[in-house]
C-alpha cells in the first residue's frame, strides 16, 4: 500500500471545520469522504444507508478509518472507543486515526478488545 494520505485526510477535517469529518482509508492509497450525519463538533455518525452504499462502491481493502477532533487532542472518546471496539468486531485488521491540530494519533484494537496507540504512521502495515 502507499504512504497514508495524510495531506487528504487533513484537508478533509479542515473541510469540515467546525465539524469532525469521517472517512476510511482504502488499500490503495485513497480516501473516501463520509459524511458525519450528526454534523457536530465532538461527535461523528455514520448511518446505515450511507454504508451499505459504500459496500455497493468499494473494491478495496480497508486499512483504516479516520475522523477528527477539530478542539481537542486525537485521545478517543469515550464513544470512539465503542466504536473502534465494534469497527474491530468486523474488521480486526483495521487501523483507526484521529487528527486534531494537536497531533494525530493511530490506534489499533487488540483480541483482548484493548485498544493501544501504535506509532503514527510508521507501524501500519503497507
């Protein structure tokens, strides 16, 4: 796979300023914009529709999924914790990212369901 497309990925939460962007990385190296139905500054939706529609689109792998923090640290939530946790019931392989003007971070959920801070962005698989 190709570096992470950082410089999309940023440009896509500065897009969305004030609102978090959500997205998934693609094997190939692109993006794929999603769009955050709760339109919020601290929290991302994703609805069923718009994901049964992007498995309709998709040939690639997933790598990872991304959103952002517009106002805080790439720390995850309480609710992206769920959410990496669920992702990781479906997609174990999966890297999550967080952006924020603080620094991005990678996370990866474990067998164990724990998730650990991976280096950014060196330790995801290419």
């Amino acid at each position: 796979m190709p570096d992470l497309p950082l410089a999309d990925m940023v440009s896509h939460m500065e897009e969305e300023l004030p609102n978090e962007c959500v997205g998934l990385v693609l094997g190939d190296g692109s993006i794929v914009k999603l769009i955050n139905q709760a339109r919020s500054t601290d929290r991302f939706f994703v609805g069923a529709t718009q994901i049964s529609e992007l498995f309709e689109n998709i040939d690639e792998d997933i790598v990872a999924t991304y959103h952002s923090h517009p106002t805080n640290p790439a720390v995850p939530s309480g609710e992206d914790q769920k959410f990496m946790a669920f992702i990781s019931l479906v997609w174990p392989e999966v890297y999550h990212i967080i952006l924020s003007n603080h620094g991005h971070m990678a996370y990866h959920v474990g067998d164990d369901l724990d998730i650990e801070r991976i280096p950014w962005p060196t330790a995801i698989p290419r």
